[in-house]
C-alpha cells in the first residue's frame, strides 16, 4: 500500500509513502527530497525517538538500517517488523521552513497454523463437533474446513484483543465407522500471507465401534498329524486387547497352543474334531466367530476313492443285463403271435369258404382282394 505525502514549502519539498508489512519482514521507508540544499535531515519513529540525524544513527537498535542517504531520497530498512513498530514516521527537513511528512507503516499477523480439537469421544452413528482457533491474526484470519476435498460449513466466531484477533470455528457432522482414520482440515487465511497461501491443520478422526471377528485357517484340508493354525481377524475401536478361544462345550485339546489371535493345534487327530470359536469384545459390543474342523484319515480317503470304479462298473453291468432281459422278453413275445394270413373287411360275404386263401382267389369281381402277412 502506497501513498505520497508532499511537505510545504516554495522552494523545498518532501514526499513519503506509506509501508504495509507482515510481521517478522521487511520494510523500507523511504523520503524523497526536492532541490535539497544540504539542510538537516531527521528521521523520527511513531514514539518521535531520532532514528537518523544526517545519516548518522541516533538510535541503538540495529534492526534498522540507513540503505541509502542522498540528495534526492534517504531510505531506511527495517528488518524483522513488529506490532510496536507500527505508526507513523516522521521526515523533517529544516530549514528557514520546517518541512515534514510521514510515512505510515502498517504491521500486519499471519495467522499462525490453527488447532483443531474435538469436543468430545465419537461414536459409531453420533455426531462428532470439532472446534478450529487461531488465536492471533491480523486482520482477523478467514477459517475454512474440509473434509474429502469438500468444504464443511462452520460456525465462526472472533474477538479483537488489542491489535490482533482471535478467531474460532466449530463443525459438526455424523459419523460412522467407515470415518475412522478419515482426515478434516481446518484452513485459516488473511492479507498478511502471501496470495494463494494459506496456513493448514489436519484432524484424524477417532470414531470408536464394536469389534467383529472372524478365523482363517493356515490350510483347507487337514488330515490326521497334520499342524493346523488358526487366526482370529479382530477389528474394533478401541481394539479389544484380549481374545478368548473355545471348542463348544469341550475344553481345548492339551496339545493346543492359544496365544493372542492364534490358535494352534499339533498333531491332528479325529478327537479333535469341534467347533472352535474366538471371541473378543470392547465397550461398545461383543464379537463372535465359528471354525468347524474335521479332520480326515488318509486310509479312509483312499479306500473310498478306489471303491469308485467298482461302484460304476457294477451299475453299467447291472445296466446291460437289463437291456438285454427287455431285448429276450420282446423277441419271446413276437415268436408266440399267431402266423399266416388273414381275413380282411373287403373280404366280407366269403366267410362259407374254407380257406381265407380261396375266399380271396374265388370272390367274385366286385370285391376287392387284400392278403396280410406276418413276416
């Protein structure tokens, strides 16, 4: 931010602009001198202590700097900017006429990354409200929150103390189990950083939920002396610290090994057969999970695949003596009905004959003859 400032006068002028910078810059002011005549020259801060007198420093404190004193402009630098130094610098110039302008610098804050907390524990299916502050910026800092790049909509709040300002926010929203670990942004931003900058602080989130539960088998299929390995996969939060392993209403084999989320069990046998559960819980509920194992003998497996082909081969012969029975008992019927030829309808009239064979050769012209024959 700049401005000019021309001092009275006829023959003599002085100009100033004034100076914005954050705090921790760098500022410069600057006067500039019209038809100087080598008069007396002094700089004064916003307290009218002497910074400069002619180039030469009045004041012991090294943060400011004299870049440049010439008969057209005299420039002081001033690192490391802070609130107190805000006000206006005086830059006189005596002579028969008093000549003085000032140069007005302005301090402002960056905020400073903000701290988010959360009001209270969240739970699977409640709602959890979350609360961003910065407290000190100036001009009063912008607070924005974000959650899987959307923007949330909050609640802001500022109080100005002094010559900064405090600024809060809080969001609230629901949650579920999927949230847990899931990541919210609270974004603050004013003048005092540079454009498209803003200071950021991401909130994991802590959604607590029941456990669940659920056993996987080192292998598929177990046979007798096999080593079986069982592993209770358990989720929850708080993650339940204690898991407990059971086989129905039996006691666990002796030789069974049970530490943590593993079960193991040597040397398999048949008497080990059951349903082996796990269980875990934490404040929120109580999980359960089931493993059937049956163990298999090896002598008994092969005996019942070998047994296989036999079964087949005594059912195609079973088959085929049938066809062959239904083949005979159909032949046998055919051989048994009666041969020869017979009498037909168109034959009628000549039943006085003797043989159905002449009644057909000695009809008469106006019947017709027809002759069947079982071949």
């Amino acid at each position: 931010l700049v401005s000019l400032s021309v001092g009275p006068g006829v023959g003599q002028e002085v100009q100033t602009e004034n100076v914005t910078v954050a705090e921790g810059g760098v500022a410069e002011i600057t006067c500039r001198l019209h038809q100087y005549d080598g008069s007396i020259v002094v700089i004064q801060n916003p307290s009218r202590q002497t910074l400069f007198f002619n180039g030469t420093r009045a004041l012991k404190d090294e943060r400011f700097q004299l870049e440049e004193f010439s008969p057209r402009r005299v420039r002081i630098r001033l690192s490391d900017a802070r609130l107190e130094d805000e006000g206006g610098y005086f830059c006189q110039l005596y002579t028969e006429d008093t000549h003085h302008q000032i140069a007005t610098l302005t301090v402002l804050v960056a905020p400073e990354n903000p701290v988010v907390e959360v009001r209270e524990q969240a739970v699977e299916g409640g709602e959890v409200e979350l609360s961003c502050l910065v407290p000190r910026s100036r001009p009063a800092a912008v607070l924005r929150w974000y959650r899987d790049r959307k923007e949330l909509k909050g609640v802001s709040s500022g109080q100005e103390n002094g010559k900064v300002w405090s600024v809060a926010s809080t969001v609230r929203f629901r949650v579920d189990r999927k949230d847990d670990g899931g990541i919210v942004i609270c974004e603050a931003q004013n003048q005092a950083l540079p454009s498209g900058h803003s200071k950021q602080t991401q909130y994991v989130l802590d959604v607590q939920y029941s456990p669940t539960a659920r056993i996987h088998a080192s292998q598929a299929v177990v046979r007798e002396g096999d080593t079986l390995v069982l592993t209770c996969a358990v989720t929850g939060n708080p993650r339940p610290n204690q898991i407990r392993w059971n086989r129905g209403n039996e006691s666990l084999p002796e030789r069974a090994e049970a530490v943590g989320e593993t079960l193991t069990l040597p040397g398999l046998v048949s008497a080990d057969n059951g349903t082996y559960t796990c269980e875990a819980s934490n404040k929120h509920g109580h999980a359960r999970a089931l493993y059937v194992l049956v163990v298999y003998d090896p002598g008994a497996v092969v005996e019942a695949q070998t047994s296989v082909p036999y079964a087949i081969v005594g059912g195609i012969l079973a088959l085929l003596v049938f066809l062959i029975i239904c083949v005979l008992v159909g032949m046998v019927w055919c051989s048994v009905r009666q041969k020869g030829s017979y009498l037909t309808h168109e034959a009628s009239g000549l039943d006085e004959q003797g043989e159905a064979r002449e009644a057909f050769l000695n009809g008469s012209d106006g019947h017709k003859r027809k002759e069947e024959f079982f071949i």
